[in-house]
C-alpha cells in the first residue's frame, strides 16, 4: 500500500558531526541515505488524517490520536527492537496495549521487535475506557468518540463483546495475551477492522447505540477480530509467520485465517445469543447461494483467491466472474467440516479440532501450510482430507446442502428467473458487475451502466426484480457515460435454495443445541425456516 505518500520533510544528519546527509528516493517509497557512517539521525513529518490509511496506520484528530507504527520508517537490516517516545498534547491521556514495556510513568515504551510495535495501536486523546474482566482476563473498550444513544447503551454492547469472548475461551481453554483492548469509533467514515497482537480496531457505526440489527452487526465484527488473536496473530499461514516487511508476503492460506474466522463470528455470536439458530442458518445458505450464483464459484479456487488477496479482494468490475471471496469460501469450508465432524461416530467437532490444530501449529517457526492443514484432518478422520482438496484447492466443491440434510433440514429448491445484474449494498440504479455466462452479459450489459427505464418504465429495484421473474423479454435504457443505449434480455432460470424444513430426530435437535448453545432450538417437524438473513461485512451482493 502507498504508505510513504503522506511523508515529507524527510532529513538525515551525521549524528556526530550534525552534518546533513543527501536522501534520494529508491524506487516509488522508499529511501536511501548517501554517505552514512555511524548514527544516522532522520526526521520527517506525515499527514495523518487519511480515512484510507487510518485502519492500518492510525490518525490524528483533534480530540484524539490512534498511533501506529506503519507510519515510522522502516529500516529492513534493523527488525528491532524499538523505543518510542510518545509526547502528547495537554490534557490527553493516553492507552497502550500490552505487549511492550513502559519506562516508569513516562509516556516511552520499548518494543521487543519493529514488527510488535507495527502490531500496536497506541490511543491517545480525551477518549473512554471501559473494563470488563472475562475468565479473569482485562478486556478494555476505548471508544474515541461516540455517537447517539451511547450513554443508555453502550454497556449492553460491552457486555455481548464479553460474552462472546468467553465462548472463545470454551473453545481454547485460555486467552493467548495478558489483557485485550478493543480501540473502537463510531464514525461511518472510519470502516476499521483490523486484529493485532492484543488488540483491534473496530468501526462500529454511528447507529450502534440505537439500532440493535447494527449492534448485532458489530458486537460480530469484534468477534470476528477478537478471534484472530489465535488464527492469525499467533496460528499463522506460511510464509507469514517470517513476514517479508520489504518485498511483501503472499499465502494460500487466508481461506484458513479468515474464512475459518468469519465463520466463528457468527458461532460465537449464535451461542452468545446475538443471533438466533434460524439466523445462522439462514446465514449459513445465503453465503453458499450467492457463491454458487457467481460464475467465478466454478473457476476459482479458496488457496488461488488467498494467493491473489492483493489482486482481487476489493470488488471490482468482472470480479464475479474471476474471483471469489476466501472469507466466504472459508466461513463455508469451516461449516462443511464442522457438520461432518459433527455427524460421525465418534462424535468429533471443530472446536475440538481446530484448537488441537492450533496447539500443534500456533509454534511454528514457518506457518503451517494447506498440505498440513489436509494432513491433520485426515488423520483426525479419514476422508476429510479429500473433501478439503475438493473444496479448498479445486474450485466449487462445496456440500453445504447435504450437510444441512445430515443435520435434519429437507432443503427446499426452487427456479428462479435472472438477468445476470449484480448489485451491492444497494439496489441500483447503477449496475455493480454483470455475470459474464448470463443474458445480461450476452446482451452487452456492463458494470456502472445507469439503468434509467424497464420495459418503458422508470427504473426501480421492485420493477426490475418483478420483470425478471415475469417478463418473457425485458427492455432496459441505461446511460454508459454520455451515451443512451438499450439492451433487449430474455430472462434465463437457475435453481437455487429457498427455504428449510425440519424433518429431523430429537436426536438431531439435540445436535444442534448443544453446538449453538441454544436450548430453545426445538423445532416442530415440517417447520419452515425463511432464509432472509443475510449480513456480510464487506457488502451483501444481489443478483437479478
């Protein structure tokens, strides 16, 4: 990433002599100091207000500062360790993970190595630290700003964050770090979600406080960071536990550490009782259906989509058709495992699983790799290991429709007409991407093509879902630029899943309740379950 656009003033110095020492530019952002022998000292200054950069590099506010070490230079012969001075404004206080040792009551720590203190924001400023103490650990949420309804609210949030922590701790028996801090902001603006090695920054939104869906919806993003402090920040996939700070590092393995994560989110968040059995479900489906529904689900593999992470992960046009999302593979992956594990006799699960991988893996000097993670769970039951060479390094794969009927579900499958059109997190009226084996490809469609009428009609989202499902031939007028143009469409069909009905055991039932926590899951037979629960927080994508 462009990190070194915001510095200048950039200077060095002969410490001994103070003379000044030439600094050229090496490549697009980085530096070389000529004629330097002994102590070099370097000054610069950085912007920090950049929205883009304050997830990974912090910033600077008026009434607060979140400081990170991605906005130091970076020295690649000196990996560390590092002391930092810190010299804050009158009347701020500051807050500082744990993690690295403070010199008395100063405001200086020392950092074991360079890439510690990259892994540690520093929070500074007139903000608000709340403690919450789960299995004994310190859990400490420092908001820097608020936002309406925080007053009445905000300890309700805190303690659904703490509840979902402790079903971690079942999961591991422990908590890998001394103390945790959450740094949290509620401004829309600011879309954080980062892990670090003892703590996270989360965007939570400015309507937190007063709306319990998006409550819900962050109480999981914290989860979802909270999490990588085992898969990530200490369980890391090659090369990544050695990472290259200079040249960049690149794994196959992200569908593990992100995937595997995203589905945890929403386990802990069911078992904590944000969400209800029927929601994670339902979440569970409408992630499979719309994999299933771009046609990169068949191209694409999990461990080539993790490779590619730097190329792909943000949505483009023709993303569909040429990428998937590693999160969503893996949360499906780690659900297809979880069942199956589930289901045998003896009955095995992947929390079980997945912290013994852990203790055998978290060690590691190098990471583990894909082959290791197929090895172990072949050994841990045979022929788990082919259906995660299915699954995770061949493209498709997936079984969560039988999975669903192993755990007592009849999956209901109905035809459905489409168009092709994509759009995300809203409903047009510009066209997000276009499904290249669909009639909307076929007629010439493209992505940020403005639909301005439907069969001679104004454009609206009901109008264009109602046509496709009805219309024989559909006529849209769309603006590509300064040109008016018109694509005549007829709908093609596709199958996909529309509901699930319980046809299962007590046996089954009882399944289910003590993987989710729930007592109260306690289905009637031909109960329905509706499908309308869908949240993904890199955008919920809908094809028409």
């Amino acid at each position: 990433m462009p990190f070194g656009r915001d510095l200048f003033d950039l200077e060095a110095r002969d410490a001994a002599s103070g003379a000044a020492l030439a600094v050229v530019r090496d490549g697009w952002q980085a530096f070389r100091i000529e004629a330097a022998k002994g102590t070099t000292i370097v000054t610069y200054k950085a912007y920090a207000y950049s929205a883009d950069f304050s997830e990974p590099c912090g910033l600077v506010d008026g009434a607060y500062a979140v400081i990170l070490g991605a906005r130091y230079l970076h020295a690649p012969a000196f990996p560390g360790p590092c002391r930092v001075q810190y010299e804050l404004p009158a009347g701020w206080s500051v807050h500082h993970p744990s993690g690295a040792a403070r010199l008395g009551t100063t405001t200086t720590w020392d950092y074991p190595s360079y890439e510690v203190m990259l892994d540690t924001p520093v929070v500074m400023g007139n903000y608000d630290l709340i403690e919450r103490s789960v299995k004994g650990t310190r859990f400490w949420f420092v908001f820097v700003d608020r936002s309406l309804g925080y007053e009445a609210h905000v300890d309700a949030f805190v303690d659904q964050v703490a509840t979902a922590a402790g079903e971690f701790h079942e999961i591991f028996g422990s908590f890998p770090f001394e103390d945790y801090t959450f740094v949290l902001t509620t401004n829309p603006e600011l879309d954080w979600g980062l892990e670090h090695l003892t703590s996270t920054m989360c965007g939570v939104g400015n309507e937190v406080f007063i709306d319990p869906e998006k409550m819900a919806l962050a109480t999981r993003v914290c989860a979802h960071e909270l999490f990588h402090a085992w898969n990530v920040r200490r369980l890391r996939p090659a090369p990544l536990k050695q990472p290259d700070l200079y040249g960049g590092s690149f794994t196959e393995g992200l569908w593990v550490a992100e995937g595997f994560t995203r589905y945890y989110e929403f386990l802990a968040c069911t078992r904590a009782a944000v969400y209800t059995p029927a929601q994670f479900f339902s979440c569970v489906v409408n992630y499979y259906k719309h994999l299933a529904a771009t046609p990169a689900f068949g191209r694409v593999s999990a461990v080539d989509s993790s490779l590619a992470a730097y190329l792909n992960h943000s949505k483009y046009p023709g993303r569909c058709n040429n990428s998937i999302d590693y999160y969503d593979k893996g949360m499906l992956i780690a659900f297809d495992l979880d069942v199956e594990l589930r289901t045998k006799s003896p009955a095995d699960s992947l929390d079980h699983a997945f912290r013994d991988f852990y203790q055998q893996h978290a060690g590691s000097k190098l990471g583990y790799t894909t082959a290791e993670v197929i090895a172990f769970f072949e050994a841990r039951h045979a022929g788990l290991g082919q259906m995660l060479t299915h699954t995770a390094v061949e493209a498709a794969g997936l079984c969560v429709e039988t999975r669903l009927t192993h755990l007592g579900f009849q999956v209901q499958n109905e035809p459905v007409r489409y168009l092709g059109l994509m759009f995300n997190n809203s409903t047009g009226p510009a066209i997000n991407n276009v499904l290249d084996d669909s009639p909307a490809s076929s007629c010439g469609a493209a992505p940020d093509d403005v639909i301005t009428r439907i069969n001679g009609y104004p454009f609206s989202a009901k109008a264009l879902a109602w046509v496709a499902a009805r219309s024989d031939e559909v006529t849209l007028e769309v603006m590509r630029g300064h040109r008016a143009l018109n694509f005549k469409l007829t709908p093609a069909e596709r199958t996909q899943i529309t509901s699930l009905v319980w046809e299962g055991s007590e046996e089954q039932a009882q399944l289910i309740r003590s993987w989710l926590h729930c007592d109260g899951f306690r289905p009637t037979a031909g109960q329905v379950f509706e499908l309308r629960f869908y949240e993904n927080f890199h955008g919920v994508e809908m094809v028409i």
